[in-house]
C-alpha cells in the first residue's frame, strides 16, 4: 500500500458515480423448485452433496426482499444488481411462464422503483432449467436461441422497470468451473464440453443484446466479467509464457471475441479447435457493441509455469504458500487487482463505459452481542475506493461499483460459511444484523468530508 494512501471522500466521485450491491439469484431465494419453479442445472448438479440444504434454504430474500431492499436504501445505495433464476420463471426453459415466479419478479421491481433503487438485472447468473441441461445445455447449439428467446421474454415482461441489463455474469467460470473442470454445474468436463460451451454463450449474448435491443433501443445492455491480474514469481521465459496464457484464459477469451477482436489463438493454439463449432456468421453475431461492461475482481492470481498440467501449462501458487495475507476462501487479499484491471483495460480502443460489477472479501464474520466487527472488510472497502479512484486518474472510465454483496449468501459449492455480506445473516432464523463494514459505507456515502482514517495495524497482519 502506497504511503500517500488516503482513502477518497464521496465527493471525489463524480455526483452521478453509481454505489450498489449486487447479488445473483440462486444464492439468495431458496426454495427453488418449489413456490411453482422448476428444477435448475445447479440443484440437480448438487442433489448428492449437503451443500444443496444451503442453496435450498437461501438467505430467505424470497420472503425478506423488501426488508432487504429498505436496507440497501438505509445504507445510501441507490443501485441494486439482481438476477432471475430462469428456472423459477419459465419451468423447462421454453414455454408457459410460472405466473407465482412472475409476481415475485414484478413485486420485486416495482419494490426497487419505489424506493429510489435502479435494478441492474442479471440474465444468466449460472442458473438455467434442468430440462435444457438434459437437452445438453451449454454444449448444445440450440441453447443459443432458447436463451435468446428467454432474454427476450425478460425484456418484454420487464423493460417497463428496468433499463440498465447484464446478459451474462462471468461466463468465463461456467465455461472453466462448469464445463472443463466439473467443479460447478453441470459438471461437465475436458475439451469436448468446454469449447462449445464458451462458443455457444458468447453467440447467445450476441443474439440476445439484438433481440433486446429490437425491443427496446434505449435499454442500456452489458455483461459482467472475471478479471484477475496475472503474476509470476519471476521474469524467467517460461514463466511469462504461462502468465501469458493464463491472461488469456482468465481475461481475454469472452472478451476480445465479442469485442469483434477474435479468439487468443496465439496466446492458447488448442482453442483453434473451437473452429468445429462455428458457423459462417458466427463472428460477426458475437460482435457486440456494449453500452458497459461490468468487470468483477476479487483478487489477483500468481502462476508458474508447469509443463505437465494439460493445455495450460501453469499452476497457481496459493497466497497461504506465498505467506501472503487470504481471506476465507483462501484468495490473497489484493484490493490493488481493481486498479491493475482497470488501467489494463484502457488498452482496448472503443470500449465502453466500465463498472466494478462485483468486488467484496469473503470472512467467517461471527454474530456477538448483536454486533458483526469486520474491520477487514472496511479495510477492504476503502482500499477498492482509493484503486478505483486511482484508476479513474489514469482516464478509466468507471461508472460505478458494485459491492459483493448486500446480505451473506450461499456460495455456490462452497454452501453459506464464507460470508461476503455487509449484512449479517443468521441463517437459522434469517434475521438481517448490518455488520461494522455496512455502517461504515452508511457514513462514508453521507459523507461530504472524509472523516475516516486508516485502521490500525494490528488489522494489516491479522489472517482470515
Ligand atoms: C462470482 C459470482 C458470484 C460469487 C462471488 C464470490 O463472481 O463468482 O458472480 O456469484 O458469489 O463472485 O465468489
């Protein structure tokens, strides 16, 4: 952390800089395949693990949005990123919509317009129908069209309370975590899942912006990435090859395609063989002219090179090894990566307006005598302000940020422990409790002069 560090006032944000939280549907509603949805890829890919009690149960959002909603007001946030499980609204995927999936979007929306909250809503947070999954899902051409339909349908039903749309959330981890590594749902695995798969949801947000558009023009359309900056322990050859493409994977493969810029052939030749899946036109229709796009950082990644891991010939070295601080999923605490991203960025001609559509730290927060103390996420907080604000000094064009997330929820495999709320939730009674980081933010975004200094040192050298 520079010396000169000085944690920025509201006021050094544009008036119009947007600050909200964001969160996806899956993590929070609970009781997906029940109140008339239907079975989503992610409950029927858990169905075997404990894990699947917590995406069962949620944090209650289904029941407690609108307390949710008042407090993100309380707060001062006045954006309030969300996404609708496809499942819950249209049962197999294609057809009848669930009418009580319906109404709880609608009351959710219109929930939003009345208390001064702008909804950036989500398409595709990871979640679609099981029945499309049978169909072969992400691998199978036809889940273009049944996805755009699905976007058009959201457009139709929706666009009277919402403008602002992200079509994908980080497609990069469905298509690496879902469809190559099998870790997340469907558990698909290797080559022959994984091209089709990032082929056939890049042309999907292709054709879904132009059916979105075609009904409403003013819409503002974007999608949210996974960005990491990439280092390596040393400069030696072989090592800069491996962080050369693990960039490529990690950042430029859903990026530079729909950017009208093609695959990163020459970073990673194997993704030549994505060539079988495509079409004459398909180049041009994942050419997409964003109005944003939304960048999500978490930390940065250390990799080395290592010939025997298949394709990409690297390996990441923990920040526990590194003997670098982690939080509680073992990521390094880095709030610099927001900075490095964005300023990388820059080097791309055309590109939209950015927002941080997603940053935040996961903890093992604890409820005592009433209180959440998480000195490290303030300090996380105020770090991301003073990179985003640096960045923005180097002429990146950030909007806004988005704070992962408003409450604690379920995170995907990792089911409810790592907790990446500014809001507490007690997950036996679903009781909201604003946790010490929430309070601070409440001040800060009320704030005209910074009245905050750094935290102490004894928080520096703490392990999560
Ligand atoms: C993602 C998703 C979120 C996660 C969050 C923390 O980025 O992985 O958008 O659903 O919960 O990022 O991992």
């Amino acid at each position: 952390m520079p010396k000169s560090f000085k944690i920025p006032d509201r006021s050094d944000f544009p008036l119009n800089f947007k600050f909200g939280s964001a969160c996806s549907a899956l993590q929070i509603e609970g009781e997906l395949n029940r109140k008339g949805a239907g079975l989503s890829n992610w409950e029927h890919f858990l169905r075997k693990k404990p894990v699947l009690q917590d995406l069962k149960m949620g944090n209650g959002f289904y029941e407690k949005f609108q307390e949710d909603l008042k407090i993100a007001k309380t707060l001062g946030l006045k954006e309030f990123r969300l996404s609708i499980s496809w499942s819950r609204l249209q049962l197999n995927g294609r057809g009848d919509l669930n009418h009580e999936g319906l109404d709880f979007y609608l009351n959710l929306l219109k929930s939003c317009q009345d208390l001064g909250l702008e909804p950036w809503v989500t398409l595709y947070h990871w979640d679609h129908p099981q029945a499309l999954e049978e169909e072969g899902g992400w691998t199978n051409r036809d889940m273009v069209e049944a996805f755009s339909d699905f976007a058009e349908i959201c457009m139709q039903l929706f666009s009277a309370y919402v403008s602002k749309w992200f079509i994908f959330n980080e497609p990069a981890v469905v298509a690496g975590a879902g469809h190559f590594l099998g870790v997340h749902a469907p558990g698909r695995k290797g080559m022959r899942n994984f091209l089709p798969c990032i082929h056939h949801i890049l042309l999907a947000q292709g054709r879904a912006f132009r059916r979105m558009k075609s009904i409403d023009s003013k819409a503002e359309i974007g999608t949210a990435l996974s960005m990491m900056p990439v280092h390596v322990p040393s400069l030696k050859g072989s090592n800069l090859k491996a962080n050369a493409r693990v960039d490529a994977l990690m950042n430029r493969l859903f990026l530079e395609p729909a950017l009208g810029l093609d695959y990163p052939y020459e970073a990673l030749p194997w993704l030549k063989k994505i060539k079988k899946y495509m079409e004459p036109n398909d180049k041009f229709e994942i050419q997409v002219d964003f109005d944003f796009i939304g960048v999500q950082t978490y930390t940065r990644l250390m990799v080395e090179h290592k010939w025997y891991i298949p394709f990409i010939k690297a390996q990441l070295k923990t920040a526990e090894s590194r003997g670098k601080l982690y939080n509680a999923m073992g990521w390094e605490i880095y709030p610099r990566a927001v900075y490095e991203v964005l300023v990388r960025l820059k080097s791309y001609k055309n590109l939209p307006p950015l927002y941080i559509s997603e940053t935040g730290i996961p903890l093992k927060d604890e409820l005592q005598l009433g209180r959440v103390e998480d000195p490290k996420r303030v300090k996380y907080i105020k770090e991301t302000l003073f990179f985003a604000k640096k960045a923005m000094h180097q002429g990146v064009d950030l909007k806004g940020i988005f704070f992962w997330s408003l409450t604690d929820n379920v995170e995907w495999i990792h089911g409810n422990k790592p907790r990446f709320g500014l809001v507490h939730v007690n997950y036996r009674t679903n009781e909201r409790t604003l946790k010490a980081s929430a309070h601070w933010l409440k001040s800060w975004l009320g704030s005209k002069k910074s009245e905050f200094k750094q935290p102490a040192t004894a928080v520096l050298g703490t392990r999560e």
